[in-house]
C-alpha cells in the first residue's frame, strides 16, 4: 500500500510540473503586449544610396503569424534601425528578432528579443551588418526554433 501511495505521489507531482512548464510557455499565446516607438529623434540621412524595406508573411500553419512592414531607417550619426511598423504577430514565449541570410535562422544576426507583438518598434542594427547578405527579417522562437513570419529587405535605388 505504502508503494502504491508513493507512486501516486511522484505521478502528481510529474504532472503538476508539465502543466506549470505549459502553462509558462503557452500563456503568452492567449495576450497580446503592445508597444509604439517613434523613430528616433536623431534625424534620418537624405543623402542614402539605398533604401530596404520589406512586408512579414507568416508562416501558414494555423498557428504562429507576422505581418506588418520592415525597414531600415539610416541616421545621420552614422546608426541603422531595423523598424517594423504596423506590426502584428502571434504572441510566443523567447520571441527574438533576427536579420538572416534564410528562413532557417543558420546565418543570423540578433537584434534582441522582441519588445512586443503588435505595434511600431525599433531595433539597433550592429555597425556593419551587410544588409545585403542579411536581407531577411525573421521573428523567431528561440526556445522551439520556431519561425512565426518572415520579411524579405528589397534594396530600392
């Protein structure tokens, strides 16, 4: 009986730890967090060779999403920002922002953690990024290597 009782206990306390761990890492997916940045008060260069820009598409799996716009804001002290603008995604747990060379986040330069799901943000871009070789946009669940949308920067003349 004793054996009987003991196994009972480390069952529950097995599950009561898998139902603590999902309810951390799902309970984002049931809120959103909301954020609006300005652009920065440093003025924006006019005298840039290029521009880039690019429109999120999701990933189409019922589940994880993005959409809005991104683009590089060049300052005139010298600094780049990646600004995602009318931004919206699926909120997740450990959501980061990465500039790539693909989808599959094996070449990456991180932007840090994304400070929110909806709403007009900015991100510092590391001084000397290629912008050409790092020309997507990714919003990626660290934890589960798990893409929720992607933006292709198109460089305009």
């Amino acid at each position: 009986m004793v054996f009987l009782s003991v196994n009972k206990f480390i069952i529950v306390a097995i599950v009561a730890v898998i139902v603590g761990i999902s309810i951390v890492y799902a309970s984002p997916l049931f809120y959103d967090t909301e954020i609006n940045e300005s652009i920065p008060s440093t003025m924006m260069k006019e005298d840039i060779p290029k521009s880039y820009d690019g429109i999120f598409v999701g990933v189409n799996d019922g589940v994880h999403n993005a959409e809005g716009q991104s683009k590089v804001i060049f300052l005139d002290d010298g600094r780049e920002i990646l600004r995602l603008e009318a931004f919206k995604s699926t909120n997740g747990p450990d959501l980061y922002v990465y500039l790539s060379t693909d989808t599959d986040a094996t070449d990456i330069v991180n932007l840090g953690k994304l400070k929110a799901n909806v709403g007009n943000q900015n991100y510092d871009i590391p001084a000397g990024t290629d912008l050409e070789k790092y020309n997507k946009v990714l919003i990626w669940c660290k934890s589960f290597s798990v893409l929720f949308g992607s933006s292709e920067l198109t460089a305009t003349p």
